[in-house]
C-alpha cells in the first residue's frame, strides 16, 4: 500500500532518474493536471501531466531508463548539476 497525492497543479517541478549510477536524466516543466480517484486507479498511484519545458519531441527521443522517475518541487537542475560534478555523474536534459 502506498499514498496516493495529489500535487498542485501550476506547480513547477524536476523529474529525474539516476540510470546506472553513472547518468542522471531529468527535465523540468509545469504540472497542468494531478488525475484522482476513479481515472486515476490503475498503474502508478500519483500522476501528474506536466508540459515540458523545452522541446517534448526531444524528451521522446531522448526517453530511456523506463518510467519510474523522481519527482520533486521547483526547478532543481542547479543543485542537480553540483550533485553531478562532485559525483562524477553524467547529467542529461532529456527535452534539450
């Protein structure tokens, strides 16, 4: 059993996954929508739809390592890239 959430819609965020603790692909965007109860029943238990910033043909291309990925408030890709440089980590906007 896990929560479902409800995040605010209009609310910036950064969606991230660390794929084989070498790259960390993220991009940012806008929560438009946060779909509960009925509609929202199968699958993962908190969605969001966000519109993406930068360029969504781009994030498709871009696209791997699955669908599980972190969501947080706000724009973070700053702190994300001192995490990045101190870690050694690759760091990859998947929508530029």
């Amino acid at each position: 059993v896990v929560p479902q959430v409800e995040m605010r819609v209009g609310q910036k965020v950064t969606q991230a996954i660390l794929a084989r603790l070498e790259t960390l692909r993220y991009f940012t965007g806008e929560i438009i929508e946060s779909p509960v109860g009925l509609e929202a029943d199968r699958g993962c238990r908190t969605k969001i739809d966000v519109r993406v910033d930068g360029d969504i043909a781009k994030l498709w291309q871009n696209w791997t390592e699955g669908l599980h990925r972190q969501t947080v408030y706000g724009d973070i890709s700053r702190e994300l890239g001192y995490f990045c440089r101190f870690s050694g980590i690759a760091m990859v906007n998947e929508a530029a």
